[in-house]
C-alpha cells in the first residue's frame, strides 16, 4: 500500500471500456441473459460516445459505470490476473470519472464485494483480494476519508485468514495515515482498537506481541491527546487498552505505560493500580489487590490465574536481578513464589522461557546460578546496585593484575 497509484487508460472508447468489462461480468448473469444484458450495456456505451453534449455524457457515464460497479459479483470467474485487470479497469474509470463522496461511495462497494471477511469464500483466492484492496487504497487520494475504510476492510479479512503480515508495512504506516486522514477522532479511535484487537487475535502469535504493545502504548497517548473525546470515553477505552495489554503473553516492562495513564488521569482507578503492582509490586500486592477488585477482572473479562502466574515470574525475575552472577536457592525462590521447593526448577524453566532470566540450575546444591536478569524498573536502587557490582568487578580485577604481577 503505498501513498497514491496513477493508473492510465489508452485512447479507447466508453464501448471499448464496457465491452472489456461485460466479459468478464456477463460470466456472473445466467447464460440465457447473458447477450441481453451485454447487449444493452454496450448499447447504452455506444449512445454515451456519440453524445455531443458534454455534460449530459458525464452524467450518463457515471451512471453506466455504477451499474457496472453494482453488477460486479464477490465470485468472479476468470485467472487472477483476468480478475485484477477487471477491478483494476473499473477502478480507474471510476477515479477518473467521479469526485469526493461519489468516488469513495464506488470505490468502497468494490472494496466490500472483493474484501468482505464474512463470506464464506473469505480465505479463497486470498492473494489475489490482497492486491485488489492494495490498489483500490492507492487509488484514492491521500487525504480521503474512504482510505481509513478500505483499510479496515483489508485488515478484517487479513485477521480473519491469519495473514496479518501482509499488512506489516501498512501498519507501521497507520499513525502517518490517521494523521492525513479526514476522519472524526472517533473514528481514529475506533481504528486504533480494531488494529489491537486483531493483533491478539488467535492467529497472531507471539512474533506479533511487540507490535501489540506499540499500538496498545499509541492508542493510549492518542486518547491523552485528543480532547475532543470525552473524560469518561477516554477512560473506559483506557482501561480496555490496558486489560489488553496484560493479557499479552510474554509481556512483562510496563513502566512505560505509567506516565501516559497518568496523563489520562487514571490515578487512582483499580486498573491503574494494577498497573503499578505490575511494575513495581510483588504476587502478594496482587492477592490484595485482587480481594478488592474481582469485579473489575470480570468486567475487563481479565483471568486471574494468569495474571497471577505473571506476576510470580516477575516476583522471581526481581529476585534473580538481585543475584546476578551468584547463586539463588530453591528454599529462597520457594519462599518468595510462595510454593513448595518440589515446583521450583518448574518456575525457573519458565521463567526462563519468559525471557526474564538467564542461568543454570544445580539440583546437586539445589540452587539456580544467575547469569542475567531483566529489571522490571531502572531506578536509584538499580543504578545504586550496578555501581557495586561494577566496583565489585573493578577490586577483582586489580586484584588479577597484582597477581599476574607478581608470578
């Protein structure tokens, strides 16, 4: 999708035009009309070329073209590059035949006929409706509010047949394009939450919760700025955002999220808190936040086991932060995750496939050395314990050197 598409027409006739296209779309009408339906189209073309009118020709063009737009069915049948050219030619003829709402109104029922994610036919020739809606987009000018449509069409039916990277490149696009858009701020907004929720759809797979995040965190500094939205919107759709931010797998630095929450004026609202118990609490700040707010979990539709899993594997990874290069034992992980020393080596495993620590287990001595921890913060404490680690590494050193020296 890239930012406009200049398509050009040879010199011929609105009948040549016509004839091309009742080829392909005559396929469609039951054989018995096929020849008086085409003929009547290409008569009607035939009587628009000979018109000396100006004006009236205009008028009677448009007005064969939206049959012919109107005609065109979601099946067609014919190779891909026979059903390509056909959108590609009604395409243009429309572009170069109406302005403004008319123009987007047709372009947009093509869209619909070739995108539409609901059909039973959603997944068929799927390459092949990726390119159509690729084109119909760059068809359109820049600003054009129907663009933010064709968009939302093509990402349903991407998210519907699990081709979500195929929008890849758009998507990285989207901020730019909402910006050029002529679109209300409801409408962004709706925009921004469709893209979320189809990048935590079932077929996107953790290669996708990066790009999740980006969005969650765009569409939340959106809402801080857009005051045409009111308070009480801006916040449910906050605390949408951030629900799904943490049913994200494998997402664990939140702090980010802090300041723009707070310029949304969540502070003090359960979800917010939430948010803080992520970034600097521990499970047992959970357990009491939870005791206090089951239904806000049941409004955002949020489980708490997993929220809870998530938070012992950071409870274990702020632990292994502190122990960098040494030697952690299951009874101090044990006593931390609140478990029995037999689930430990579990919890570590895992952790470390979260990507929160790196290290090696010794069930000899019953202990995890730590090569690598993540900090769920980067604070005084932080900077305070690097700088005793570095002069740690600094006296071990020097205390090489003097040896080597004196050997």
């Amino acid at each position: 999708m890239s930012t406009d598409l200049v398509s050009v027409l040879d010199d011929g006739t609105l009948r040549d035009y016509t004839e091309e296209l009742t080829l392909m779309l005559s396929r469609s009408v039951p054989e018995a009309q096929q020849s008086e339906w085409s003929d009547a189209l290409l008569k009607e073309a035939a009587t628009i070329d000979e018109e000396t009118d100006a004006d009236a020709a205009a008028q009677k063009t448009r007005a064969l073209l939206t049959k012919l737009v109107e005609a065109t069915p979601a099946a067609l049948e014919g190779t891909d590059r026979e059903i390509e050219g056909l959108f590609n030619l009604l395409m243009t003829l429309v572009v170069r035949n109406f302005q403004g709402e008319e123009q987007g109104s047709r372009i947009m029922r093509l869209a619909n006929t070739v995108g539409d994610a609901q059909s039973a036919s959603a997944a068929e020739r799927s390459i092949l409706k990726y390119r159509i809606l690729a084109n119909l987009f760059n068809a359109l000018p820049a600003k054009s509010a129907y663009r933010l449509e064709v968009f939302e069409t093509f990402l349903k039916l991407v998210s519907v047949n699990g081709d979500m990277e195929y929008l890849q490149t758009a998507l990285d696009s989207l901020p730019t394009w909402l910006a050029q858009w002529n679109v209300t701020a409801e409408q962004k907004n709706a925009c921004l939450d469709m893209v979320s929720d189809a990048l935590q759809g079932p077929d996107c797979g953790p290669e996708w919760v990066t790009k999740a995040y980006q969005y969650s965190l765009l569409h939340l500094r959106y809402l801080a700025n857009e005051s045409s939205l009111s308070t009480d919107h801006r916040k449910a759709e906050a605390e949408k955002i951030l629900a799904n931010v943490f049913r994200l797998p494998k997402l664990f630095e939140l702090e980010e999220l802090m300041n723009v929450c707070v310029s949304l004026g969540l502070e003090g609202e359960p979800i917010f808190l939430l948010l803080k118990v992520f970034v600097a609490g521990t499970h047992a700040d959970f357990a009491q936040w939870k005791s206090q707010n089951q239904s806000v979990l049941d409004r955002v539709s949020l489980d708490a086991d997993a929220l809870s899993r998530k938070m012992r594997l950071l409870d274990l990874a702020s632990l292994c932060a502190r122990s960098v290069s040494s030697e952690v034992s299951y009874a101090e992980i044990a006593q931390v995750l609140d478990v029995d020393q037999e689930e430990v080596e579990a919890w570590v495993i895992d952790v470390i496939r979260a990507g929160l620590v790196s290290g090696k287990l010794s069930q000899v001595k019953r202990s995890f050395r730590v090569y690598r921890s993540t900090h769920r913060t980067f604070e005084k404490p932080q900077w305070e314990a690097l700088e005793q680690r570095l002069t740690q590494w600094q006296k071990s050193i020097q205390n090489l050197i003097t040896t080597l020296k004196s050997t």
